[in-house]
C-alpha cells in the first residue's frame, strides 16, 4: 500500500475535520432525483454559489446576495406568457431538491454544500470523427486537447459552432467517476440561481428513472407534471419557449433507444402517450418540439446510441487533468472553516494549511496520486480519508464502511448494459475482472501490472459475443476508474490501481464473494448440483430395485449419491479455512513486524513519506499489504454487506458467518503472540473494520497486556482501541500508552480502557494541567481499578496536582504514583506535603527531578513518613544543596517504619538499594532531558560515589560503589563528559 512520494518532514495536526457520517439514510445522489418536486417553498434560500474554473483568481464570489439569489416574479417568464409565480416556485423546489446531500458529503462541516463552492471538470470538445476511432487497447491515458479545440465551460456549451451554426443539442460523455452527476446538478443549481439567463425553463429528467417506468405509454406532459408539479400550469407554453427551453437527459446509457422509423415512429405532440424511450428518440430527433435544446450526459460506450446528425456538439469530461485544479479541489474542501464543528474537535487553519501544502506538494511532486486525482470521484475519497484520520471518528465509521460508500456513489444501480438481458451489476463484473487482477497481485506480491496480465483478466473464460460485447463496455466505462497508467520512472507501460488501497479493497472483496476457486472446486460443484438435481429420482427408483431385485450393490450406491453433496460441502469448508490462514498469515507477517501501522501508511500515501529520498540503486522494499486481511474483515460487517448488496455484489449470511468461524479459529492460535505495537493496533483495527463484539471479546480474551508505546494516537486510533477493547469484561494487567501524543480528547475517548488496566503508562505525552482534569475525573470513577500510575514527563505543573489529588483524595486502588519530571517545582511539593495524607493507600511516590529545593522537599520528605502506607519517595535529581541531601538521608533513615526518601545512590559509606532504579531512569530519558542539567547531577552523584569509597574499609563496598561509578561514568562519556 503505497503512493510513496518523499517529503521534507512537516508537522502532522491531529485534530483535523469532522468525522464522516455513516452512509445509511442517505439521500440518493441524482438517483431518481426528477421524482415530484411537491410541497411549500423552503425556509430560506439555498446558499449562495461560486464556481471556480482552474484558480482563485478567476472566482465570483456571490456571498452578498442573500436577498436575490432567485431572478424575481416580474423577470422569470418574461416573453413567454409563462405564469411567473409557477415558475418561481418551481425554481425554488428545484434548488431545494438538488441541494441535498447524501450523508458522506456532509462531513466537510454542516454549512458545506455544493452549491458553495465548486471547481469545474475540464471538458473538451470533440468531433464525431473521433468517436469513430477504434479504441486503442487499455489506453488509460487522458488524451490531450487537439489544437484549435479549446476546453469548454458550461456556460459555452450551446455556443454557435465552427462554421457559425446554433447547436441545439450537446452530449457530455465520460468515463466512471469523472463528475457527470455532479456537472448536471451545478447546471441544474446555476439555472435555480439565475446564472444561466439564456433559458427560460429547464427540464431535468434522470433516465434511471424513465427506464424504470417500462413501455407504459406516456407523454411528455405527463412526465412533467407527474415530476413538477408546478409546472403544470406552464406546459401548454412549451412550445412557445423556442430554444429558451432547456432539457437536461441525465444517465442516457440507461435507456435503449431506437432511432429507427420501424422502431419507434415519428410523434410530435407532447401529450401523445408514448413508451418513454419513443418520447426522448423523438425530442432528440427535433420531431418533438424542434427548437428546445437538449443537454444529454451519458457514459463513453453509449455515445453511439444517438446518430451523429442529430447530435451539435460532443463534450468529453475530462475530470480534472490540471493538477491546479486538483489542489484547487482539496482547499476548498478540506478548508471548510466549520469543518469539526458537531463533533466536539475543530480543526485549527494551521493544521487545515498544513495538511492541505502537505498534499500539494505530493500533487507537484507528479507522483501517482496526481494520477489517481484525474478522477473528481478519486479527488473525494483522498478527501474522505483524510478526515477519517485525522477527524474524531463517530462509532460504525470504518474505513472499509468509506470505500464501499465510495463504490455505492460512483456504481449505485449502474447495470454494465441496459440492453443486455442479464442486467448484469457493473460492480459486480468489476469484483469479477479487477478483484481477480487485485488478488493475483496480492497473492504475487506485485503492484504493477503488464498489459498481458490485465488483458488476462479481463479476458478468462469469455466464449460468445455477448461476453465480449460487456468486455468492450466496461474498458470504456470503468476500466479507467480502477486503473491507472505507472508514471513513476523505469515503469513505462506497466499499469497500477489508482489507489494503492483499492488494490487490497477489491482483492479481499473478490474473496469474500467466494469468487476465488480452484478446478477442483468448480468441477465438485457442478458434479454436486448435478447430483443434487438427480439424487432423488435416481434414490427413489433404486430403492424401489432392492426391493424387487437381489441386488446388495444398490444400497451402497445409493449412499454414495448421498455422500457427494455431504464431500464438496466439506471442499468447500477446507477453502474457507487456507482462505483464513493465508488472512491471518498475512496479518502477522514478520517482515511487517517494524514497519509503521496501516493507518499512517494510509496518511504517508496520500501526503507523502516523510524523511530523505532513497537512493535508486538501493533494492526496492518489499510490497505491504496489511489492509487485504482488514478489508476482509470489514467487508464482512452485516453494514457492508448491506451496501454491496445494493451494488449487485451480495454475500450470503451463512458464508459470513462460515468465513466468520474461520478466521476466528486461526485467530485464536496466532492471535495470542506478543505484537510490536505498531501490529498490535492493526490486529485491534482489524476488529475495529469487522464490527462485532462478540467475534472481538472471545478472539482477545487472552490479552492482558496492552503495549502501544511509541504509536502515534490520532483521533481515529483512539476510538478503534476505545471501541475493540472498551467493552472487555477481563482486567488489563497493563495499558502503556508512552510516548504516544496523547492530548486531552484522547484521554477521554480511552476512559472505557483505561477503566480496566491495573497499571497505567502515559509518560511522555505532553500532557498539561487540563490533562489532569481527565485524570482526576478517571481516579474518581466507581470502576476505576488502577494501582500503577505513569505519568513521568509531562508537564503537569503544580496545577494539574492540585487536580490529581483531588482525584487521589477519593480513590482507593492506586498506590504507586509516578510524577517524574513533571514541572512541579517547590509548589507542586509544597502541595504535596499539605495533602498527601488525605489518600491513605499510596506506597510510592516518584517525583524526582521536579527542580524543588530543600525546604519543600524536606517538607515532603516529613509528610511522607507521617503517612500511614507510604513506603518509598523518590526525590534525586533535584535541586538540593549538599547539605539538604544529608539531612534527607539521615530523615530517611531516622526512625523504624516510615517511608524510605531515595535522594542519592548511596546511603551512608554503601551503594543504595536503589541506585539501578535511578541510573535506569537516567538511561531510559537520556535524549528527552537537558543534557547539561543531568550532566551536573551525575556529576554530583559521582562525587557522593567517590567520597563513600574513600570513607569506607570494607572491601566489598568498595568494588560494588567501583562497579556504580563505571555505570555513572558510561552515562557522562554519553552525554559528552569527561567521565572522569
């Protein structure tokens, strides 16, 4: 899984965006949007609208005109005798209706609509000579603009041609994912809003839903009027709109129209009942109301539907073949002021601008995202990742929950051919072609493809017309949405999938449609359904046979045919289990043991890997991928399987829960092996993506440990731990969460966890006083179970005491206690001594190098032998004169049954028991301390080392403060001493 594309290194921000909203309930996009328009006007008007064409510059910006967005009463109709109140309230009913969202849209911020803001694909002009061209084989790369035929914008499209003559009909092609719908609803919003002053009336129809009517006849009135209600009053007028009348035929691919007399005939009045398709073959013919004008969007293998004559202008949408306009793209929607806003987290500018230069630069970089973002939909699901990752994310978000959203956008009800009579899904031949090139790359560990293994693909098995002319469509229309020309260097000719996680998306789903199957299998199953269909007349004749004849070798036939069925189910069961051992396999490879875990691979990808090049004659690295076992968890969550079913892709509840079974007995024996912890949260992601706390609670029962030091805890890792791991009923022995950026909002979003581990490790977090108001809260907690707590390096400051012994004050589990290093000063010990008696169960308290002087710790020093459990202070390393570490020695040492104050490595003329303790913490926290203000200490320490050896006769203690001095000197000659 890589985009790899190095970087300077740049900061990351954490708190980035809202987090994407669950696609369920979603409003359909453009699916049946011309259903009737019906009801009262909205509340207030939709939002004002700028369209960007390539940059900045060139915006209009339309936010001062609240009050006449809409072109008043008096102006709509005019010249036409239109009733201009209809009119109104039909622009009005429009804009409402396009201006809704499906759900996945809204996480750009509650005020982010497309009629906002909007950057314009490139569409080029093109002439019927060139669609006549044979295609060549897998050519994926955009063709550039031939001279002479500049790009067109939308407001040009009815412009007179070349030779001067009106165009009154335009057809926009493009491939899958090149911003058709999203081109349609602007034009529709930009007419709502008065930007498109040249029509009168304009008339969306959506093809999906003229098809679904059948051949019931109907006329062009009544299709209107069923649809806008409104308009009713106006339709008599049609006629006299001339060309100010615009129909707007979106998705023609899904209606069979014939332009032959003997197919449909000729009818020109708009309330004769037709069939639906005789309707539009007669508008496009200009029978039908001759002088409209007609916009019709279809995919590229459909252009062919309209004949040529018909047709004055020809526009392919080109997406965004101008990196410009793809950096363009990602500003304006990952910098949405409100975006964050409703889930408690809002990103700040700086980090909003840091995430967009990081993602330009990759973009500038012409790496293979640049690539990939041709595509307007590939554009939105960089988006739609990002915030994922670097957004608080709501329970039920997956990651495998944004790609299959992702596909039900792009393919939800595309069928490969209307007129076939299979009515074959269009993802579902994808899974089929692609998910076999995908997992054949998966399984050879290959990203890059040759044209041989693509064609491979896409050719097996195919024997009759019909499959080659679904072959010939789908290379038009979708090839180019999964794969993309290699643009990096030494790879010329090779072919990669547009993005790298798509690769692993479609490998798993392949699996997980049991499309996968050996020889063996496919022969079994039909010898199965073969003897299946037969078995019981062929049972019931021979058993009527050993009645009336002596034949012994009929029964035992007879169970044989029973037995076929019973041997391939168990065929079948043998796959499922090497399908889930090579899962699990993949997931705990060793190889991957150290790498960084899938989520910031994820986020290296899109933004680009941090650090220095490598050099191009060191050995390519292996190929990753840990995201193919995850996706085949998640494409098994009952809500994915849901939304594949709506793309034509279903996956039947017995396989999940066989596949389910499976993976969940190879788990159980490879699952219980300590992980690194970069592994260890891909397997919790792993069951993050399945969803389901069953399968998680009895996998990860026999985890006790909880190690993910050194892991950088973005929002999103936060809710996958907090959401696998929260629910447990076991005890966790111990949570370490060092070193791992943790802030407040993740604190909080780990209270479940933290709520079962014994010992609790957040040390070197930068966690501040508000932090504490966290901690307190989670020591008060009637569940907390805590005896461990970490909380070193953190610049806690006497404030966030003052908080944690609020929270001490009331909790009866913690008795170690850990605040080295943690900025408290003579206050924060001061502190300390006041309340440390109000906790009764504290047996240790660390607060070492905290930069106190004597008097507070020798406050401290006293309170802790009055407390009643305390049996251990540390206070070494701070800043005591010679003279108060006496005193602190001799306190320590003064009476039986008080607690012990460590404040040196020596104790009297020996070594302390302690002294290993001291120089481990010393060694573990070398490179995040002042080096200078430890040097003195050490140096310090050396020096009671020496003055112990010179005083003491005893030969024993001499060699073991000798065998201490060369340990302290090791660590000077570290920090650049002398050691001496």
């Amino acid at each position: 899984m890589r985009w790899g594309h190095h970087l300077p290194r740049a900061s990351w921000g954490s708190g980035f965006g809202r987090a994407l909203q669950p696609p369920d309930e979603r409003i359909p996009f453009l699916i049946h949007w011309s259903w009737p328009l019906q009801g009262e006007r909205p509340l207030g008007p939709p939002r004002a609208f700028i369209r960007h064409h390539g940059n900045l510059a060139d915006s209009a910006s339309w936010s001062g005109r609240h009050g006449r967005l809409f072109p008043s009463a008096s102006a709509t109709g005019k010249g036409t005798g239109w009733d201009p109140e209809a009119i109104q309230r039909y622009r009005w009913n429009l804009a409402e209706w396009f201006s809704r969202l499906p759900r996945e849209e809204r996480q750009f911020g509650p005020t982010f609509a497309l009629d906002t803001v909007h950057v314009d694909p490139v569409i080029r002009e093109s002439t019927p000579d060139e669609l006549l061209r044979p295609p060549v084989e897998l050519a994926l790369e955009h063709q550039p603009p031939q001279a002479g035929l500049p790009p067109l914008a939308l407001s040009q499209l009815f412009n007179p041609d070349a030779s001067g003559r009106r165009v009154q009909t335009v057809v926009l092609y493009g491939t899958v994912g090149t911003g058709k719908s999203t081109l349609v609803r602007k034009m529709v919003l930009d007419w709502c809003y008065g930007r498109l002053p040249a029509f009168e009336l304009l008339i969306p129809f959506s093809c999906e839903d003229l098809s679904s009517l059948g051949p019931a006849p109907v006329s062009l009135c009544q299709l209107v009027a069923q649809r806008y209600t409104p308009l009713k009053k106006v339709l008599p007028l049609m006629a006299a709109a001339g060309s100010h009348l615009l129909f707007v035929l979106h998705g023609l691919e899904r209606l069979n129209l014939d332009f032959r007399l003997a197919g449909t005939g000729l009818c020109s009045d708009p309330e004769q009942p037709e069939e639906p398709a005789a309707i539009i073959v007669n508008l496009l013919r200009k029978y039908m109301l001759p002088e409209a004008s007609i916009l019709v969007t279809t995919r590229s293998s459909a252009i062919g539907r309209i004949p040529s004559k018909y047709v004055g202008r020809y526009g392919e949408i080109c997406g965004f073949s101008d990196t410009n306009l793809q950096k363009l793209y990602f500003q304006l929607r990952l910098n949405q002021p409100d975006c964050g806003c409703g889930s408690g987290v809002s990103a700040a500018p700086a980090q909003r601008d840091n995430l967009v230069q990081m993602l330009s630069r990759n973009l500038e970089g012409h790496h293979q995202i640049a690539a990939a973002c041709f595509l307007p939909s590939y554009c939105w699901l960089v988006c739609a990742t990002l915030h994922f990752l670097h957004a608080p994310t709501p329970a039920g978000q997956t990651l495998t929950s944004i790609y299959t959203s992702f596909l039900r956008l792009n393919f939800s009800g595309e069928t490969l051919d209307s007129t076939d009579a299979s009515n074959l899904s269009l993802m579902a031949y994808a899974a089929r072609t692609m998910g076999k090139l995908a997992y054949e790359g998966v399984s050879s560990r290959k990203t890059y493809f040759s044209e041989e293994d693509v064609c491979g693909c896409l050719e097996a098995g195919i024997k009759t017309e019909e499959e080659f002319q679904l072959l010939y469509i789908f290379r038009r229309d979708a090839l180019r949405f999964f794969l993309a020309p290699c643009v990096e260097p030494g790879r010329a000719g090779t072919f990669v999938f547009t993005v790298p996680a798509m690769q692993e998306y479609l490998a798993a789903l392949y699996i997980v449609l049991g499309l996968r199957k050996t020889t063996l299998q496919k022969v079994g199953k039909e010898v199965a359904e073969l003897v299946g269909r037969v078995g019981e007349d062929v049972s019931l004749v021979l058993g009527i046979m050993a009645k009336l004849l002596p034949l012994r070798a009929l029964p035992l036939l007879f169970n044989l045919i029973k037995v076929v069925p019973r041997v391939f189910g168990r065929m079948v069961g043998k796959s499922r289990e090497a399908v889930a051992q090579a899962m699990v396999l993949e997931m705990f490879r060793e190889e991957d043991y150290y790498n960084d875990d899938v989520l910031d691979q994820m986020g290296a990808s899109i933004l680009g890997v941090e650090g220095p090049r490598r050099h191009p004659d060191e050995p390519p690295e292996d190929e990753v991928f840990e995201l193919f076992p995850i996706f085949m968890g998640g494409l098994l969550s009952a809500h994915n399987r849901a939304v594949l079913a709506q793309l034509g892709c279903p996956i039947k509840n017995l396989d999940a829960l066989e596949n389910a079974q499976a993976i969940k007995k190879k788990l159980g024996k490879l699952g219980r092996q300590v992980l690194p912890p970069s592994e260890l949260l891909d397997h919790l992601f792993f069951h993050y993506e399945f969803q389901n706390q069953r399968f998680s609670a009895e996998v990860l029962s026999s985890l006790r440990q909880l190690n993910l030091a050194g892991v950088r805890m973005t929002p999103v890792k936060c809710t996958v731990v907090s959401s696998v791991l929260g629910s447990g009923r076991h005890a966790l022995d111990e949570v370490n969460l060092a070193s791992c950026q943790l802030d407040p909002a993740g604190l909080r979003t780990l209270m479940p966890v933290f709520l079962r581990a014994r010992k609790l490790g957040l040390q070197l977090n930068g966690l501040g006083p508000e932090a504490c108001k966290d901690l307190r809260d989670l020591l008060l907690h009637d569940q907390c179970q805590i005896t461990t707590l970490r909380l070193s390096n953190n610049p806690l400051m006497a404030a966030g005491v003052a908080l944690l012994m609020e929270g001490l004050a009331g909790n009866t589990s913690v008795t170690h206690l850990s605040l080295l290093h943690t900025g408290l000063g003579d206050e924060g010990l001061e502190l300390l001594a006041a309340q440390l008696d109000r906790n009764r169960q504290l047996q240790e308290l660390n607060v070492a190098y905290n930069g106190a002087g004597d008097t507070a710790a020798l406050a401290l020093a006293r309170a802790a032998r009055e407390h009643p459990s305390l049996e251990l202070l540390h206070l070494y390393f701070n800043e005591l004169s010679s003279e108060g570490r006496q005193v602190l020695r001799d306190l320590g040492g003064a009476a039986e049954g008080g607690a012990r104050v460590v404040v040196s490595l020596t104790e009297g003329t020996a070594v302390s028991e302690y002294w290993s303790v001291i120089l481990s913490e010393v060694q573990r926290n070398l490179n995040s301390w002042d080096r200078a203000r430890v040097q003195r200490h050490l140096e310090l320490l050396l020096r009671d080392l020496e003055d112990s050896r010179g005083a003491t006769l005893n030969p024993w203690r001499k060699a073991q403060l000798l065998r201490v001095e060369g340990e302290v000197r090791g660590l000077l000659e570290q920090l650049g001493g002398s050691g001496s």
